[in-house]
C-alpha cells in the first residue's frame, strides 16, 4: 500500500452538478437587482414596514387602554352594590332598635 | 518577395475582461476553477449540497473582489485561501459531524484503484480535525507542498509538517486497525 497515491487517487477533483457556473451567475443577478433598487423604493419599504410595527402598536395600546376601563367601571359597580347593602343594612339595625 | 503574415489579435484575458464587467468572462473563469473549489469543500465536508453552497459562495465573493485580484496566479491563491478559510471556519462554527459519502460512485477508475479503499480514504479524511483536513486535501488533491500550503492556511511551514504527519499517521493506524 501506497498511501500517498491512495490519498492523491481519493482526493481527486470532482465536478459539481451540471450548470454551476449558472447557478452562480443567477445568485449575482439577485443580488445586483436588490443593490440596484433605487433609494426612494428603500426608503418606502422601510416606511411601510414602520407604518405597521406602529399600527401594531397602537392598536395593542387602544385594546389595553379598553380592558383597563371595563375593569374599573366593574370596580365601582361592585362598591356601589356593596355600599347600597350596607345602606340597607344599617336601616335594617336602626328599625330594629327604634322598636325596643 | 515578402509574406504577409496575420496581425496577431491581442485578446484580454478572462480576468481583465471579467474586471470590466464581462460576466461571459467571469463564467469562464468560474468554469476553470469550480472543480477545484468545489472539490475542496467537498473533501472537507463529504456533502454534496454544502459544497456547492460553499463553492457559490467563494464566487460570490470573488466577483465582489475582482478588482483586487492582480494576476491568473493570483487568482487561483486567492480562491484556494478563501475556500480552505471558509471551509475551516464553518466546520468550526457548526461543529459538524463527519458524514458518510452520499453518493460516492464506485464507478471504475483508473486501473489499480480499490474504490472501497477511496471511499474509506475519504471518509477517513472528513473524520480528521479541521486544520489537519485542510492540509491534507491542498497536499494531495492541489499536489501542493508544504511552503505552498502554509501561505494559504497562515501558519508557519513547520507547522504545516506536523499537522501533516499527524494527519498521515492517524490515516496510516486507522487503515491497518480496518484492514
């Protein structure tokens, strides 16, 4: 056995599939396209994709402002019914006391 | 009596018409070579889909420095650096595991070959570590020596011997302990 001639006959060069250098010239075409776009289409992506994100936002803020004020009008329900009970309650004692 | 002998046409060479912005001439020059860098990836990793994403990739970057290439010479130095370098650093960053040969061919080569012991030569290469990997596929699929190979992987020739001869003595044990 010789292994430096088995090593150089195993790591003999090989081709890759049909087409590569295609393939390659496609992959710079895509990336020259994107470089070529013009600054404003840029720009107007970026403004899209902000518009959206702030959308977002907003709407999530308006929702929570929304929840917040259900909850504190459920508040004031509650203590309202709960004072309207101790109101009631309070005649109930006096009536009873005014009989003694 | 005098010959008229044709003017001879001074035609640029594939680099210098690739600089310009010819793309005819930078397929040419991705024709001459993609076996090459295809190859050493394809060494390193055993992957058939990995080593052309990696190939495309050293093109990729090529055409975005082309203008620093200075010669033909130059050319095939830098694309044998920046394909080794890349190989070197992927393999690290992902810690990828050595996998068998997809479809290794056992077609019938030259007379005298064992395809079995290519096959097991090759995967027996992809288990090396990386830097040795790397030296032994310049060393034997690029036929380049030591001093060669040191410029490309940047460490001192000395350096460059040792990772060989471990290299081969790991290659040499693993055979005789299969065999």
């Amino acid at each position: 056995m010789n292994l430096d001639n088995d090593l150089k006959r195993a790591l003999r060069r090989e081709s890759p599939a049909p087409g590569f250098a295609g393939r390659v010239l496609e992959r710079i075409e895509r990336a020259e396209e994107t470089r070529r776009k013009p600054a404003w289409w840029r720009a107007a992506a970026a403004s899209v994709t902000l518009a959206a994100l702030l959308g977002g936002y907003a709407t999530h803020k308006v929702a929570e402002h929304r929840r917040g004020e259900r909850a504190k009008e459920q508040v004031l329900a509650a203590m309202r019914i709960a004072g309207e009970k101790v109101r009631i309650a309070q005649d109930e004692v006096r009536a009873i006391g005014s009989h003694d | 009596m005098t010959a008229i002998v044709p003017e001879a046409i001074d035609f640029p060479a594939p680099l210098t018409r690739a600089q310009a912005g010819d793309h005819d001439a930078f397929a040419e020059i991705i024709e001459q070579h993609e076996d090459m860098v295809y190859s050493l990836a394809y060494h390193f990793f055993g992957d058939r889909s990995r080593s052309e994403e990696l190939a495309q990739d050293v093109f990729l970057q090529l055409y975005r420095n082309l203008g620093t290439i200075e010669s033909d010479s130059h050319l095939l130095f830098w694309l044998r650096q920046v394909t080794t370098r890349r190989c070197i650093d992927l393999a690290r960053r992902s810690r990828l595991k050595a996998v068998p040969l997809e479809d290794v061919e056992l077609r019938a080569v030259e007379k005298h070959a064992d395809p079995l012991l290519d096959r097991r030569l090759k995967q027996l290469v992809e288990e090396l570590p990386e830097v040795q990997k790397a030296v032994v596929t310049l060393r034997y699929q690029e036929d380049l020596d030591p001093s060669e190979i040191c410029r490309i992987v940047g460490m001192p020739v000395n350096t460059v011997k040792s990772h060989l001869h471990r290299a081969l003595q790991s290659l040499r044990r693993k055979l005789e302990k299969h065999s």
